[in-house]
C-alpha cells in the first residue's frame, strides 16, 4: 500500500504540473477585457486612498501639534501627553484614507472572484447566503461550533460533472481573562478569539456507503479512541506520511479503507499544501465528502506593490484547479 501510495503522489505531481500549464481556453483574453480595466479602476481608488491617507494625515497631525504646543505652553511637565496628541490626531487624521483602501481593496476581490468564477461557468455569492451544511461541519467536529460566525464568497456549481460548494467561514468564540495590577485590582475583560478561518468544501459523493468515516488531524498522545463516539474504530493508514498527519475513525472498517485509498490521500495533501498554513478535516458522510480547509480563505491572491491583473486572475485561476483537481478524483469513483 505504501508502493501504491507514492505511485499515486507521482501521477498526481505529474497531472498538476500539467493543470498549472494549462489554462482554459480563452482566458488570457478574459483578463485583458475584465480582469485589467477592473485592477486599473482599483489601482484609481487605491491612488484615492493614499492621497487621502497623506492629507488628512497631515492635517491631523498639525491640529495635534498645535494643541499639543498649546498645552506643552502651559505645562511643559506634561510634554509626553503633547506627543500623544500629536500621535492620536496623526492617526485619526489617516481614518478615512485607510478606509478607502480597504472598501478598494475588498471590492475588488470580491469583483475579481466572481468574474472569474463566471468564467469558469460557477456561480458567485459574496455574502447574505445561509452556509451549506454547516450545522454537519459542527456535528461532525470538523468544524467547532463558537459563538459568532461569519460567512463569504459561496462558489457552487459542476466541474466536469461533480456538482460542489466551497465558501468562506470564519469562526469566533467569547472568551474572558481576568488581570490584576499592582494594587491589587481586578479586572476582567471579555474578547473574541478566532477558533477557525477557512474554507468548507462539499460535494455529493458517486458512489453508495453506509459507513462514517472521519480523517482528522493527529493529535500524537492525545489521540483518544473515544473522541468520535463510541460506534467510530480508529483505522490505520498503510502509507507513514499519511500516518504522521491524519488519525482515522470509521463505522465500517471496509468500506473506510475503500473511500480512503491512496489517490484520495494524495489529492487530499495537495488541497493542503497549496498554503502554508492549511490544514485539512474530512468526512465521508450521508453520500457526501465534506472537507473544512483550515487557514487560506479565499481564492483571491494576494496583493502587493508588484501585483498585476494578469497575475492575480492566474493566481485565482490556479486556487480553483486546485479544488478541480481534487474533484476529479471524485468523478473516478464512479460506477462503470
């Protein structure tokens, strides 16, 4: 099985360099006629940005100084708190500046997924949906509950004949410290903490079974038989690279091991190592394959002072070959 296993990375290594080659036909005149007057019109707003940025920076920063020089005038022991101002009427002065930058930046790559997502003949929601099977991510524990969610970019559509749903969720749960000062005062604050920031893929899966089975993440000792429930038996994987990542809990022992053969493994690692901080929870469940992609939540790329249309839209294009690639691995599971 381990043989089999690096048989499959290498076909797999092989078909995605040959994905990363291959754009669909028609794209790069796509991005000319869309995708670049979009990035010119961006770039227009974000030259707003930072005009604003820098004008009503340094107006604030002249009111500080001037009130500052005022009070230092008055009380020259308290410079420090006239520096402060400065600062304060600094900042405060760059507000709306950054606010254009992020309304700029945010619209654009909420324009550039979804025109690409059109593309490619997928449907684009940014936001206002309810998220597709989320209550089974909790079940299933591949997602954690929490106290606040929010939800973006919902694509959904056929790719070469699997139907799929990938969006964006972020996950927040209320938490409280306590601190004491020097007085002996206590004090105890309330704040949010991210518990998850990813993507949750689903998509029908093409063959019949009856089992659950769950891969997730391996935990060393803290491994416990019990964590699934006591219907769910831990399942070895033959492969030691998959080992080392993944603890599996299935129903069926047989039918676990069909749905989690070496191909599946493999195209499930090259979901995760497209990011750096990804890291990927499974379930096979109710004739479905639910992946929660931990970390990486968009298919927009990231933007820098050397970024360009037609580098971004290929960043974009190749986020989503990689999702396609996984995919077809489905359509192969198919009866014949």
């Amino acid at each position: 099985m381990a043989q089999e296993g690096k048989a499959a990375m290498q076909r797999d290594t092989t078909e995605m360099a040959k994905t990363n080659q291959n754009r669909p036909e028609g794209f790069d005149a796509f991005v000319e006629q869309q995708i670049q007057p979009l990035f010119e019109e961006f770039k227009l707003a974000q030259a707003v940005g930072y005009a604003r940025l820098r004008k009503f920076g340094a107006i604030g920063a002249i009111i500080g100084a001037a009130l500052g020089g005022w009070l230092y005038l008055q009380q020259p022991k308290i410079w420090p708190v006239c520096v402060i101002l400065i600062i304060a009427f600094t900042v405060l002065g760059m507000i709306p500046g950054w606010l254009k930058l992020v309304e700029a930046k945010d619209s654009f790559g909420t324009e550039h997924v979804g025109r690409i997502s059109k593309f490619l003949g997928l449907d684009h929601q940014a936001a206002g949906f309810e998220p597709p099977l989320f209550e089974q991510f909790n079940q299933l524990d591949l997602v954690p509950v929490g106290d606040r969610h929010s939800f973006s970019d919902l694509v959904c559509g056929t790719h070469d004949g699997t139907k799929f749903t990938i969006y964006a969720a972020h996950v927040e749960e209320r938490r409280t410290r306590t601190s004491t000062d020097s007085k002996g005062n206590t004090t105890t604050e309330t704040y949010w903490a991210t518990i998850f920031n990813g993507q949750l893929l689903h998509s029908p899966y093409p063959r019949k079974f009856a089992c659950t089975t769950i891969l997730a993440r391996d935990r060393g000792w803290f491994n416990t038989k019990g964590r699934f429930g006591k219907k769910m038996k831990p399942m070895g994987l033959a492969d030691p690279k998959f080992e080392k990542l993944f603890e599996v809990y299935t129903t069926d022992q047989v039918e676990g091991r069909f749905l989690v053969d070496p191909t599946f493994m493999t195209r499930l690692l090259a979901l995760e190592d497209s990011h750096k901080k990804r890291k990927t929870m499974t379930a096979f469940h109710q004739q479905s394959v639910l992946v929660a992609l931990q970390g990486g939540t968009s298919f927009f790329g990231k933007l820098g002072k050397k970024s360009s249309a037609a580098g971004l839209a290929a960043d974009t294009l190749h986020a989503f070959q990689i999702i396609f690639h996984f995919l077809e691995m489905l359509k192969g599971k198919k009866r014949s």
